[in-house]
C-alpha cells in the first residue's frame, strides 16, 4: 500500500503513549501486533507477535484471495460496539447509564477482543494461535456471531440498550 505512513514492518518502535490520541497515528497492525503481546510470558515478544500476525495474513489470503489488510479494516468496523454503558453513582446508589462510544475506543476494543479470540481459541487446542486470529479476524469481519469480538459487541450493545 502506498501512502503518507506507508510500513513495510510494524514495528515503528514508536512512543505512542506519550500524548492524548497520538495512538490514532499508530499503524493498524502496528497495533494488532502490541496488543497480542499480552498474557505476562509474551510481554515484549514483538518478533513473535509480528511473526504470528504475519502468518494469520498469509492464511487469510490463501483461504479468501483477497487483501488481508481490507479483511482487517472490515474486521475492525464491524466488531467495535457502539454502544456501551457505564457507571452512575447518585445518593450512594449504582446505577448503568447507556453511552455512546467514540471512535478511538471502538476501534480499540475491537482489536483487544479479537485478540483475546485468538488467544482464548489457540489455548490447550491443536491450532496455532495464527491459524485462530486469521479465523478470528475473517469471522469478524463476515459480522458471523463464531466471532469472539462479535459476540463481546452484541452484548456489550444488548446491556447499553436495557440501561437506556
């Protein structure tokens, strides 16, 4: 893809965490790749977490000829809930109120339930976690509720709209 932050790697080693919404600047898969180093003994592996995402890409090419990178975008649009809700302490007492979520965050917890997917399916089971995160992110991106990050939407949306 040619564009103004065109990458060939994701791995800018950038210090994205310094200011308010500099994550936005943050490469897609840049940040797919950071947030599948997670889980205490694959904290700081990037090559790894690299090697993972690279693999799942080439799956999800082989299995459906299209861009891995447009199947991503897709993914990503379709597993941010839009709305959520949050909590409301008035007189000591706890109560849900339903809000609408901003972009930054649907993004966000797109990509953190993708990976938690992945991660949840490839653990104790015969596939890697490449093989599951393709499957994960192409689920995804069909809106199929075999998605972990769709169902985690449907809920997340089903509970905003009885707290109205």
């Amino acid at each position: 893809s040619s564009g103004i932050n065109a990458k060939l790697v994701p791995h800018t080693a950038g210090r994205y965490a310094q200011r308010r919404f500099k994550k936005a600047t943050c490469p897609i898969v840049e940040r797919l790749v950071n947030s599948l180093m997670m889980k205490g003994r694959n904290n700081g592996k990037k090559m790894k977490a690299m090697n993972i995402v690279k693999h799942a890409f080439e799956i999800l090419y082989l299995t459906s000829g299209e861009n891995p990178l447009q199947i991503l975008v897709r993914a990503i649009e379709s597993s941010g809930a839009r709305e959520d809700s949050t909590r409301i302490g008035r007189g000591g007492t706890v109560r849900r109120q339903a809000v609408d979520v901003s972009p930054l965050r649907r993004v966000d917890q797109a990509i953190k339930h993708m990976c938690t997917g992945a991660r949840d399916a490839a653990f104790r089971n015969i596939k890697t976690i490449s093989e599951c995160l393709a499957d994960e992110i192409y689920n995804a991106s069909k809106g199929s509720s075999n998605s972990f990050a769709i169902k985690k939407k449907d809920e997340l949306e089903r509970q905003a709209k009885s707290n109205r």
